[in-house]
C-alpha cells in the first residue's frame, strides 16, 4: 500500500511538472506572437469578430458562441431544458455530464465548420454561459437563464457545469467557459444600457458575487463577461473596481475577460462616462477589459494617438486572448491538445438524448398533486389542451439549439397511452389573446373526457431578453400574472369539470399560481424542459418515473407586493429574507411519496458536521433532496432570516433509510458586514435538514424539517 502511494504521489507530481512546462511554453508563444504583430494586427484581434493573420497562421475566429443548454445557433445539437430548469435537478455531477455533453458537440460542429471554411458567429468554441446572475426578482426576463435565486446553490451548479465544459486536462481547454454578467445585473432589461446600480456592500458580497467567485476560484472558468449597467457609477464592462481590483488582484483570474455586447458603447452612449468611442475605449482597457463584443474599438487607434493609451496596455488585453486560443489548440494546430478529433457522430447521439430526457425527468416539480397523479394508462378518455401542449417552441427557452428530433408535451402524453384509450386535443385559446368565437369545444371536450391536461403558462414570446419576447416589456413581465385569456380557458373548464383536471405550467420564471392551485387537482411546473421534455412529462404523468425536482426559486404569492423591481436591495427577495407573501417556498417540491428526517447529529471542530436520517415511508422508489439550513446569530436583522450551505440527492428504496451527512467548512457560516467584511460570528447558531427553506408557509405544506442548535 506505502509502496502504491509514493508511486502514485511520484505520478502525479510528474504530471504537474509536465503540465507547468507546457503552459511556459504556450505563455512564450504568445509573447512571441504579440511581438510578431502589427500595431493594426493588435486592434484587430480586440473584438469579438476577428480577421485571420494568414503570415502568422492565425484563422478569422468570432468569439461569441453560445452554449446556455447545448451548442446553441448553430444547427443541429441536443437541446437540454434551461437551466433554470437544470437548477431545479440540485444535481451537480448531472450538470458536469451536460457540459461534457454540450463541449463534445462544440468540438465536433467545430472541427466540421473549420474543414468547410466556416469561420460564422456560432461556430466557434469560446461559449458565453453559464449565467449566474442571481434570480432576485420574478419579473425578469432572462430569470430563466440562470440557475435560481441562490448564490451557494448557483455557484455549485454554474460550476459543476464549468468542469464539464472545459474539460479535465491540466492544460488544455475543451471549450472556455463564461461566467456572466458580471456583476449585480438581473433586470429591468428596459433600463440595462444606463442603470447605475449601488448595492449595499452585504449585498454585494453576500448576493452578488459569491457564484461568480465559486467559478473563478474552484472551476477556473477562462472567461468573465462584464454586464451593462454601471455599478457604484463605473460601467460594469469598464470597472476597475470590478474588472482588475475583484476580478483579477482579490480573486486571481487568469482568463479573459469581455465586454456584454455593445457594452463599450454604453460608457460614452448610455451611462455618458466618456464623451468619445476613444474615449470609452480607453476607460474598458483600462479597467481591465481584453476584448469587446462589438466595434467601439474600432477607436483604440484614435485612442493611441490621443496618448489615452499606449501600445504596453494593448499588449496587456490582448495577451490573455491569446493564451485562451493556446489553451483551445485552435492558435495553428497544435498536435498536444487531446480534443483535436472529437468524432461527429457526438452530436445528437443516443447518449446525450438519454441525458437530455433524464435532466428533463429531474427538473420537473410537482406543485399539487390531490391523488389524481399518476395517471392510469388505460383511462377510457383523455383530454390534451392548452396553447403550449403541441408547441415545439414552449419547450426551447432562449439561446437554444434546433434539434432534429424534439417530442411536444402531446407527442410525449399520447405515447403513454394504452392503444384503447381515446385521446383527443385542441389548443383552446391563444398564447395571450381572448378567444373570440363564444363557441369553444374545447371547454366541452374538457369537461367530457375522463381526465384533462392543460398546457399552460409563458414562453418565448412573453418573457426574455432585451427584444426577444415579442409580447412583454423589452423581455421582462410587467407582472407575474398568467395570461388572462389562459386563466379564462381554465376558469371556464373548472366550472363544469370539479375533478380530473392536470395543469402543467411552462416558463422560466414565477408565476402567481394561487387560483390555479386551487382550481387544479395537481400542478406540474415544467419549465423549458429541451428537446425531451415531452417524454419526460409523460413518464411523470404516468408514474413511469417519480419527481425529485425542486424549486430553485421562492414563487410569490401576490406579485403587487414585490419591491420595486429597479431596487437591488435584497430586502424583502428570496427566501433569505422574505417573511410572508410565500406561496411555493424555495426547495419545495413533490413527490408519489413521503420521507421523514429524524435523528440529526451535529459536531463542530475545524467543520460543521450534521448526520439525519432520511427515511421513505411511502411505497414507491422516491429521490429526495435534504437541504441544509443555518441561521445565524442577528438572523433576520444583521443576517439573513437563512440560508442554504449544502444539499444532496438521495434515492431510497420503499421503507429505506439512510443516514446523509452534511461536512461545511466554518466560511459557510460567516455572516457578511455592513462594510462587506465576513466574520464568523459568536453566538448560537440553527441548523436545520429541511425539505425547502424553512418559512410558516412551508410548515402549512407539510414540508419536513429537523433542527440543532450550535454555539460557536
């Protein structure tokens, strides 16, 4: 066994060493390259679309890509369900194999554009996700880009995700990954180009930048992409503060950092911090910023000769680009970099369809469930309606791919069905629209059949980003409403139908869901489940297969009584210091069964160890998530009412238990300050196992919790 360990103690410090020579040498190559270049050259590599330098072997190459839930704008990939979606799975190791599944795909499409001399937008392999803004507020638009309202669970995911991405070689890059936007950006999208954001310094450290400092510092993400909006009065893509001070001096970035798209222009356009393009684009490199998704720097020359900057400070943004191309293998080729021949046949394989369904299986919350759910699949009659039922776009989000194979929430329902079942469907009522003709059958259908599925809830077209949503205020909802015309269909259904009735909700944001809570005889939220997320309803449904999803978001009860959406103070937002006006708590989530948590053990040394046993009590296979609270001393003054420092997945056979221990190290417990400093704090300490965040609201569902008291 000693003889073993030194064998492979001696292996792996080999390893290091080989891997340290091998960026010394990447590192001397691009100072060689930089001083290979002309001063135009040099200009011309700082924007996100750049020319080839054929004398020195350098292709044209376009650094935006997108990536959010598989290889997006690019033809056929596998679409996985948005990530907030994926957040609600509280399934880290799920999301490393989806960015290993999505940078397999990159590679391949990759290496297939560069043999066509497709050098496009979209074909390239620096992917700007994931977002981990934090979900403060349900109106924004693009709430659904990112992975909930959570910092510690945010940052897991994002960077589980990350690893996946980028590979596990101590060298080489499969794709670079970005972490975005930084920072304290999530809405109004209306006012993005000229909001000067100023969080209290707790929020900023507590709220703000906790997940992107996880993606930094534990998944070595390459790439950082800063946001529109100024913060304490610096535009966020030209920050010192944010961009050089944070990023790069506190936290030790080594990658590059690039600007939201026409961010640059904002600093003289927008925000007015400079009056001139040279100007601006001075005040970005500056700050830190190496390249510039847009054409601002189009100015850099004019900057030179205005002495605003010198050609050492071009020298300094562009050498990180660099390095990233080096560590991709893409700078020339580069035979050491073991993602060279990914085969095509990655692209929508077996495997990755398998993962996608499973990912949409494991997002899907069960909100309600009266003991309708799950359904027989010899039912005499079934119903299938709503505008989302036989829509391949209520299944896509934003940023997504185009599947050649995508499975409606209808497709997936009617393939569960016995051959002697009849099934029936019509869309009943438009997205967002009245329905116009006072006949509509399909509410007489719906009453008549033995049980009725209504698809219902936002898509595309009513919440998203900047211009995306065709139906909304610049992507954002100006409440969180479902549409009135979706709310007639159902009121009108429920009237005459007092049983039977299953709504399934589509969206990426919270809804107020009260009436059709009350209304429904269970409740799924779905989300935007991906190219699988038809199969994945129905083997739900139809108790092929058991929720285990969980929300990653407090859904409101009365959205007239959020605080202003422009306001960044935390107070009165998520689960950490929401009092009331909680109508589905974050964590909570259903299941065809039931567990207990007893017995909790907590020690405290260098850790916080906490032991619980988790039983299922029901009859069914059930996954469970335990979620593991504290509340520190000043909870709900000078500390957050709660918050989440650890979490797992557990999978219990009927009558199972299982002891799950909970190891934190003692910086979870730290309380952020009033001047942003973190300190461990004297005093008693709660933990709580609970199955969603602790509230009076949860207690009401039933949700189970144990508890201990520490002192520190």
């Amino acid at each position: 066994m000693r003889k073993f360990l030194t064998t492979t103690i001696l292996s792996l410090a080999a390893s290091a060493a080989s891997a340290q020579t091998t960026m010394e040498k990447l590192q001397k190559k691009a100072d060689a390259i930089i001083q290979e270049m002309t001063l135009e050259e040099k200009f011309s590599q700082l924007m996100n679309e750049t020319p080839g330098i054929p004398r020195l072997g350098i292709e044209p190459y376009d650094w935006w890509n997108e990536g959010l839930h598989g290889v997006g704008r690019a033809g056929r990939a596998t679409v996985f369900p948005e990530p907030i979606g994926l957040a609600a799975t509280f399934h880290p190791q799920m999301m490393t194999d989806i960015g290993n599944a999505i940078a397999d795909e990159a590679r391949a499409k990759y290496q297939q554009a560069r043999q066509n001399k497709n050098y496009a937008r979209y074909t390239g392999l620096t992917f700007w996700s994931p977002n981990v803004n934090i979900f403060r507020d349900p109106r924004w638009g693009r709430g659904m880009e990112t992975w909930g309202e959570d910092p510690f669970l945010t940052g897991t995911m994002g960077a589980a995700f990350v690893r996946g991405m980028q590979g596990n070689d101590p060298v080489y890059l499969k794709v670079a990954a970005c972490g975005k936007h930084f920072a304290v950006h999530s809405g109004p999208e209306m006012t993005r180009h000229e909001a000067d954001v100023e969080p209290s310094q707790r929020d900023l450290w507590e709220t703000y930048l906790p997940a992107f400092r996880t993606l930094v510092q534990q998944a070595k993400v390459e790439i950082i992409m800063g946001a529109y909006n100024r913060v304490y009065h610096e535009s966020a893509s030209g920050s010192k503060f944010l961009l050089t001070d944070v990023l790069r001096k506190k936290w030790g970035f080594q990658g590059h950092i690039v600007s939201d798209c026409d961010a640059v222009a904002d600093i003289w356009k927008g925000h007015r911090i400079a009056n001139t393009e040279a100007e601006a684009c001075a005040i970005a490199i500056k700050a830190g910023l190496n390249v510039e998704c847009g054409s601002t720097f189009k100015a850099l020359r004019e900057a030179l000769e205005q002495k605003l900057l010198s050609e050492d400070d071009i020298n300094r943004a562009l050498r990180p680009l660099i390095m990233t191309r080096l560590k991709l293998g893409i700078l020339g080729h580069d035979p050491d970099c073991p993602y060279n021949d990914t085969p095509a046949t990655v692209v929508g394989s077996a495997e990755h369809i398998a993962l996608a369904r499973q990912a949409a299986v494991e997002s899907m919350v069960l909100l309600k469930n009266n003991g309708v759910l799950p359904l027989d699949k010899n039912l005499s009659t079934l119903f299938v309606t709503g505008a989302g039922a036989a829509d391949a776009f209520w299944l896509m989000g934003n940023y997504f791919g185009i599947s050649d194979r995508y499975c409606t929430y209808l497709q997936g329902i009617v393939s569960k069905v016995s051959d002697g079942t009849a099934v029936n469907y019509r869309p009943g009522v438009l997205e967002n629209s009245p329905t116009r003709n006072q006949i509509n059958w399909a509410v007489d259908e719906a009453v008549s059949a033995e049980k009725t599925i209504i698809v219902m809830g936002n898509n595309g077209n009513l919440e998203g980003e900047e211009g995306e949503a065709i139906d909304s205020e610049r992507g954002d909802r100006p409440d969180i409403r479902i549409p009135e015309s979706q709310m007639t269909f159902l009121r009108q259904i429920c009237a005459r139908k007092k049983q039977g009735v299953i709504v399934v909700l589509t969206g990426g944001s919270p809804m107020d869901v009260r009436e059709v809570s009350e209304l429904a005889d269970a409740v799924v939220m779905a989300w935007y489940p991906g190219q699988e997320g038809g199969y994945a309803l129905g083997d739900l449904l139809f108790g092929d297969a058991n929720f285990s999803g969980r929300l990653p978001i407090t859904f409101p009860a009365d959205g007239d009584l959020l605080p202003p959406f422009d306001n960044y103070s935390m107070q009165g937002r998520t689960y950490k210091y929401m009092r009331d006006n909680i109508f589905y708590p974050f964590g909570f989530g259903l299941s065809y069964g039931d567990v207990a948590y007893s017995n909790l053990r907590v020690s405290t040394g260098s850790t916080v160890t906490a032991t619980v046993t988790v039983q299922n009590t029901g009859s069914r296979t059930i996954t469970d998530t335990p979620q593991l609270y504290i509340s520190a001393p000043g909870a709900g003054t000078s500390a957050p009412l709660q918050q989440l420092i650890d979490f797992r997945r557990v999978t219990l056979q009927p009558g199972e238990s299982k002891e799950m221990t909970f190891t934190v190290p003692l910086d979870r417990l730290m309380t952020v300050q009033d001047d942003g400093s973190s300190q461990l704090v004297k005093g008693h300490y709660t933990l709580r196992v609970a199955s969603a965040a602790p509230s009076p609201r949860s207690r009401e569902l039933g949700v189970k919790e144990v508890n201990a008291v520490i002192s520190l």
